[in-house]
C-alpha cells in the first residue's frame, strides 16, 4: 500500500478511538451534571436557573469568541512544515539542522500550532472586557440584585480567561490525537465542577442562605482549575521528545513571509480571521436562542426553557458534540493533506455518509418516541415543581428539533473543514441573512403569535432546516469539482421506514397520559422492535 494511503487508513483509524474517547467524555461530564441537577434541582427556583443560564452564555461567549476561528485555523494545518529552524530564547528549547528529514518538518509544525493557541489568550482579555461590560450595563434590575450577582461574574469572568490558558495544551493533544489524556482530564475537571455546584447548592438549602449563581460560577473556576492542572501534569512530560516547546518559540525561516513575528503561520492567521467574523454570526445563530429569552421573557421563562433545553439537549452534547469535534478534524486532515486528494476526497465523503445514516436511523426513532416519553418521566427527573404541561409540551416539541440539530452539525462540520477562504467568506453572508430570519421568525412566533419558548424552538427548526440546505447545497457542488457525487438516495432510508415513523407519531400523538412509566417503556420497547424489522 503506497504511503498516502495509508496516512488515509491511519486517519480514520485514530478518527474511531478519538470519537469513542470524546463520547465518554461527553457522557460522563453529562453524567456528572445531569446527577448535580437532579440532586438541587427541586429547592433551585426557576428564576436562578434563569440567571444561571445568563451567566452560562456569558462564560460560553468568551471563550467562543477568544478561541472558535484559533482552533478551527489550527486544524487546517498539516502535520508538516516547511524547512527551518526554532529556537527558545532562554535555552530550553533548541532546533539545529541536526534534525532528521521527517522529524524537523513535525517539530515546525507542532510549534506553529502551539504560537497560534497563544493567539487565543491575547484575544480573550478584550473579549471579557467587552462581555462584562455588556452583561453588568444591561443587565435588568431582577438579574443586578440577585445575592452576589456582581462576585459571580468576577469569578466567571476569571475561570474563562484561565481555560484559555490551556489552549496550547489543547493544541497538542488535537494533532497528536491524545484523545485518551483529553478525556481524562475533561472527565475529572467536569466532575469537580459538579462537585463544587451540587455541593455548594445543598449546603446552602441546609443553612437555609441564598447564593444567588454563586455555585454556579464557582463550579465554572473549579473546572478550569482543574483543566490547567491536569494538562500541566501530562503533556509538558511528551514535548521534550517531539522537541518543542509550549512556550510561543521564535520559528527562523529562509522565507520571512511565511511567519508573522517569526511565529505564526501566516496562512492560519488569514484563515483565523476569516473564520471568527463568519464565528461572530454563527453564534448569534447557535446561542440566539438564549440571547432573545433574555430580552423578550422573564427569568421564569429562560429558567423553564433552560431546563427543556438541557434535556432535551442531552443528546446533542452527549453524542452529537463528539462526533462533529472529531469528524472536523478528521475532514480537515484528509481534505488538507495535499496528497492523494481523489483518495481523500472519497474517503472523507464514505465517513460522512456513514454518519448522516445513523442521522437517519435515529430521526426515525425520536420523532414518534420522544414526544411520547418525555411527559411521562418528567415527574421523575424534576419534581412536582417543574412537571407542568409547558414543560412537558416543551420537552416533546424539542425532540423534533434535535434532528435538525444533529444533520447540521455534521455538515457544518465539513464545511469549516473543505471550505477556501473565499467559500468561508460566502458562507459569513449567508449566516448573516439566516441569523437575521431567525430573529425575525423568532419575533414572529414569540411576540406575534404569542407562542412563548415553544415558538422559540419551532424558530430554531426552520433556522436548522435552511443553514442544513446551505451546506448540503455547498456538499454537492465540493464534491462535484473533485469528481464525485452526493445525492439524497445515499444516505436517506427506504421509504417503508420513514411510513412507519409517521404513522407510529400519529398513533402515540392520540394516547393518554395514564399509563405508568414502566408500560411507556414496555411499549417504546415494542415500537423500537417493530422499527428494526421495518428497516
């Protein structure tokens, strides 16, 4: 087997243990989480959970911003460079020509990608400035008076900017494909953070004292603590024998418009910045959800729409995350390699295909399933406190909307992977015409038609629904200029199957609210059966 191809075999191999390791990740950060919430959320009032979930876009807005278009450029570098040199100003890093062929082009390349994690720590100050200003000066008089409201953004605003810190940590594990050591570390910080939550939350309903979010910030500091200690505890020991350094390292080059300051690469730098003006669009899209709560509802709103949310979300971060995450950068290593490319092309096109039909497969089982059990066990999950019909309709609406979730996440994927900067560019314009028929449709069903979250969600669908058609649109024309193809019929499943969903949704639509929840198992077991004949 020539060499390119198997660098193909050793990308998609490395692709199914990264996938699996990021998956435990997910399930046991969720599992963790998800144990924390059950355990306060019946003495948390809807109105904190509103705020928390303020506090939550605040934390996630800064690090989307500081680091989104850093790690996307970085993902699009090879895993070689060109012919140079580094140093280490202090000493302790040194690269001479002593160097083999194979392992001097790796060293520039692993030290191309940590100067450009860097990046991503300078462009966090402004951001949390810019944030905490926003967030503190239009805050509303409910939110500012809540108890340590102030102290908890403080604390927020901190535990962002330390998580940065580990972006050249991240930047290794990410071309060396560490996937194990990353799920290690994520696993054990996400259950200090739950830790911390649950743990302050109930000491605080024992003493009968009101934190506020206070918890909720704290749990967010622990977290990246605990990112930072164990990243510093396992990767520094690796770079000696990759030789180089996690500190930005000066790269010396015959070429001087390679690198910018004689660090960065620059081609990512321009691919950055592409990249994070098309970021500033897509997170109004991803996060407008809660961005509109927080100015057209009230906290009891955002609160009970945040615990919809979370559930019904479950699996969207739980699997979805993990498979878009290393998908990306498996589309980015086969698609970027200059080597091969028809090979590539097809094999990048086969694990896409593979994906969008397990899509498929679990579309067919959510739309008549879900809205069915959801009602019924939410009792169990929240208390008498949080089942009420609004929450439960909520919840069974958001099961329709996690496949929309789920067929735009893998394609985005792609995008952001295949995509020139002139594509990406293309792409910005028309997430600022989507971002902007969200915001309309939202209007429309929350205030016009007086839908409240459940309109919010249905906005959400037709937001998916278009942004997906866009990059299946964007699929078809890349793979016809590599001389290949994408239709419907590849991935869809037989038409008997999509019949029998229908019909299944219809016929649980119809049933009553009677049933305990081991006969809603019992039944979902059967529908489940009968599906897995039908396919």
């Amino acid at each position: 087997m020539s060499q390119p191809g198997e660098n193909v075999n050793r990308i998609l191999a490395s692709s199914v243990s990264g996938m699996t390791f990021l998956i435990i990740v997910q399930v046991a950060s969720r599992l963790f989480t998800f144990i924390a919430n059950q355990l306060i959320l019946r003495s948390l009032s809807p109105a904190i959970l509103g705020i928390g979930t303020q506090l939550e876009l605040y934390f996630i807005s800064i690090l989307y911003f500081s680091r989104e278009s850093i790690r996307t450029a970085i993902q699009r570098q090879p895993f070689h460079g060109a012919s140079a040199t580094a140093n280490h100003d202090g000493g302790h890093y040194h690269i001479s020509g002593k160097l083999s062929r194979k392992s001097q082009p790796q060293t520039i390349s692993s030290q191309s990608v940590v100067n450009m994690s860097y990046l991503s720590i300078s462009m966090g100050v402004p951001s949390a400035f810019i944030f905490a200003t926003l967030y503190t000066q239009f805050a509303s008089q409910e939110v500012s008076e809540s108890p340590f409201y102030l102290s908890a953004v403080t604390i927020t605003t901190v535990a962002s900017l330390m998580e940065l810190c580990v972006e050249p940590f991240f930047a290794v594990v990410q071309q060396y494909t560490l996937y194990k050591k990353r799920a290690i570390v994520e696993t054990a910080a996400a259950f200090m953070k739950s830790l911390t939550v649950c743990g302050l939350f109930t000491w605080a309903s024992w003493k009968d004292r009101d934190l506020g979010v206070l918890p909720f910030a704290l749990g967010y500091l622990c977290y990246s603590l605990s990112l930072i200690s164990g990243y510093y505890l396992t990767i520094p020991k690796l770079t000696s024998r990759w030789r180089f350094s996690l500190l930005p390292t000066k790269i010396k080059s015959s070429d001087k418009s390679i690198y910018l300051a004689d660090r960065f690469p620059r081609h990512l730098v321009i691919l950055s910045t592409n990249v994070f003006f098309q970021s500033i669009v897509k997170h109004l899209l991803t996060q407008g959800d809660a961005m509109i709560l927080a100015a057209m509802t009230s906290l009891q709103d955002q609160g009970i729409y945040s615990l919809a949310s979370n559930y019904g979300g479950l699996v969207a971060r739980v699997l979805f995350q993990p498979i878009e995450e290393n998908s990306r950068a498996v589309f980015s290593s086969l698609l970027n390699a200059g080597e091969q490319r028809a090979s590539n092309v097809s094999a990048a096109k086969a694990h896409l295909i593979e994906i969008l039909q397990a899509y498929a497969m679990l579309a067919v089982f959510t739309f008549p399933l879900g809205p069915y059990l959801v009602p019924r066990i939410l009792p169990l999950l929240g208390g008498h406190r949080w089942a009420s019909p609004d929450v439960g309709s909520l919840l069974s609406l958001y099961c329709y909307y996690i496949p929309f979730l789920a067929f735009n996440g893998i394609t985005e994927a792609f995008v952001s992977s295949a995509a020139s900067a002139s594509d990406l560019r293309r792409q910005a314009y028309w997430m600022g015409v989507f971002s902007a028929s969200f915001a309309l449709a939202a209007y429309l069903f929350l205030k016009i038609g007086g839908l409240g979250a459940h309109g919010l969600v249905w906005a959400n669908i037709i937001n998916m629904a278009v942004r997906t058609a866009w990059s299946f649109i964007f699929l078809r024309s890349y793979f016809y200029l590599h001389g290949s193809s994408l239709a419907l019929a590849e991935f869809c499943l037989r038409p008997q199957t999509w019949i029998a969903g229908a019909l299944s949704s219809i016929i649980l639509a119809r049933q009553g609210h009677d049933d305990t929840v081991y006969r809603n198992f019992v039944k979902a077991l059967m529908f489940c059966t009968g599906y897995s004949l039908l396919m």
